[in-house]
C-alpha cells in the first residue's frame, strides 16, 4: 500500500513530497503541503475461493514471498475495474487451472491494521486440469482434518475455512 513515505513527489501537484508539510493530517488521511492534495490510504480486495474434488478442498502452497511456503485457498488481489466474480474465476484458473462458477459467498474478511479485504466465495468446477500455476509451488487436497491450520499463509484464511465448515455442517444437519 502507498503511504505518504512512498512517494517523492506529489502526485497531483509534483513538488516534492515534504514529511514535514504532508503532516498536515486530515484524520488518518495526509495532505500535500504545497497544493493540499489529500493521500487516502485505500484498501486492496482481494478474492478467494473454496472448491472440491472428491470430497476435498483445493489448496496451493505458495511461491510468492509473502508468506512463501505455507497453505492458503486459491485467490489474490482483485484488478481495477474487475468484478469481484471475474477475479475469482481468473485467480482460479490462474493459481490451480480450475475453471468454476461461484455457487455462493462465504465471507467478507478484514483485520485492523492490515489494508487488505478479502472475499471468499464457495465455487464448483466446470472444467480445466487441477496444475499448478506461477504462484503455486505444490497444490494438494485436504479435508478438514488435513488441512495444515498452523502453515496456513493468512489469518483469513482460517477465518473462512472455519465459517465454510460450519456453514456445511449446518446444511448437513437440518
């Protein structure tokens, strides 16, 4: 995420970015001492998506460095002007070579302090080859009792792996 520590210069007036004239604060927000520019630390959304095979849930251990390594739910971060859905669908085909539908919402994930939100959705698997892609070092099938919920790349993640079991029990139940 940008902060006024990243830029060098006013993105809208182009003087150079003074830390001591950005710290006329607006709130949380900082404003440019020259121009008054206001630099609004937005959030980043992100996408995930839980599927089956047999049973199992698809899962991907990651190469990328953050949190390179450890277990997550195939997704990653929404494009400008991308629907939510279509993200989805693209991380999916993406990460794992699963082409799906989204059959349903699990969750809408935040912590305070982290800029990101992520949205989790529950999908089905029409087509495509389970393959890792880039950012997948190894893709592997868990159940709930498999999954490696102390190598899992994101708080979040947990999250809504709990909320999609408790959801699924609730189903099977009534």
């Amino acid at each position: 995420m940008h902060t006024h520590n990243t830029y060098h210069y006013c993105p809208k007036c182009g003087k150079p970015w003074n830390t001591k004239d950005a710290t006329a604060k607006i709130g949380k927000h900082i404003a440019c001492g020259s121009c008054g520019f206001i630099l609004y630390s937005d959030p980043k959304v992100a996408v995930s998506v839980i599927v089956h095979v047999d049973g199992k849930i698809v899962m991907l251990e990651r190469t990328l460095p953050t949190e390179q390594g450890s277990w997550a739910i195939p997704g990653g971060f929404v494009d400008a002007g991308e629907s939510l859905e279509t993200a989805a669908i693209r991380e999916m085909r993406e990460e794992v070579g699963l082409n799906i539908d989204i059959t349903g919402l699990i969750g809408v994930y935040s912590n305070e302090g982290n800029p990101v939100i992520l949205v989790v959705y529950e999908g089905k698997i029409t087509g495509g080859k389970l393959e890792c892609g880039a950012e997948a070092l190894k893709i592997a099938l868990f159940d709930y009792d498999s999954i490696p919920w102390e190598s899992l790349a994101f708080d979040v993640n947990r999250k809504a792996l709990h909320d999609y079991y408790k959801r699924k029990h609730q189903e099977c139940t009534e």
